[in-house]
C-alpha cells in the first residue's frame, strides 16, 4: 500500500538557506517527502525522504516540472507567484518563503501586484527588492508548514 499523505516539492531557485534548512529538519522528523526542483545542483541532506530533481537551464523549466508532478493536497514552496496560481489550480497548497499561504482567493491579487511591480520597473521605477529574508520570517515560515504538517496528517 502506497502512502497517500500529500508530500512537499521546493522550487529551489532562489529559495533561502533557512526555507531549506526548515523543510529538510521536518523531512528528517516526520518522515515527509520533500523534493527539490532547480536547474543547478543544490546540496541537500542524505535522507530518504529528500530527493533532488535537476531539470534543464531555461525559464520555467523547474516550474513545469513542478506543476506536471504535483498532486492535489500537495504543498510548493515558492515564490514565484505565477507558479503559486498555477498549482492552486491543479489543487495544491502554495506557501512563500516567508510563511504566507497562497489561495484561489488571493493569488489573483499578487499576480497583479507583481505585474503593476513589474511595469514600473520596466517604465525605470525604483521600486526597491523585499526586505532580507529574517529570523521572523524563517519562524513564520516553521509555524505555517507545522500547521500544514499536523493538518495533513504528517
């Protein structure tokens, strides 16, 4: 019998050490099966519930492989926000590296934040990058992927 307990899939371009560090501890805890998309090696952990996954240099490679390979339940951390819309429609969980639960009610809304962002920046608006990544955001982090843990049955 398979387990069918939703697992977790990284996008790993980009994603900060302590997202990482955070995802492979629960991994090693509760035995929970975490794969890492990205088009470059990253180190990870020699447990068997941590898997690499190196896909081709190109835009949106990681991202397609990650939609095509997730399941509905399934938790992506990411972000990248178009990602995020993408597999809340195949019915996965979207989650930031900050902690921020991404859903059908409010990805919309980031989209058009980060297009507005995007338009500006390309008009030559400085519109400054988001704040370091902090040890508030990396326990904000902890505390929503516990919840989904516990409320996943891991």
């Amino acid at each position: 019998m398979t387990d069918e307990r939703p697992s977790i899939w990284l996008d790993g371009d980009g994603s900060p050490a302590a997202v990482r560090e955070v995802l492979f501890r629960a991994a090693e805890r509760r035995s929970v099966p975490v794969t890492v998309v990205a088009n470059r090696h990253q180190s990870t952990p020699k447990l068997r519930w941590i898997r690499m996954v190196v896909v081709e240099s190109g835009i949106d490679v990681a991202d397609d492989y990650i939609v095509a390979h997730c399941r509905p339940g399934d938790l992506v951390v990411t972000n990248d926000v178009p990602l995020a819309a993408e597999v809340i429609e195949r019915g996965a969980i979207a989650m930031r590296c900050r902690g921020e639960l991404l859903t059908e009610a409010n990805v919309r809304q980031r989209l058009a934040t980060r297009d507005m962002l995007d338009a500006l920046r390309g008009g030559g608006v400085v519109t400054g990058g988001p704040p370091p990544y902090s040890p508030s955001d990396k326990q904000r982090f902890a505390n929503t992927l516990d919840r989904w843990l516990t409320a996943s049955g891991w």
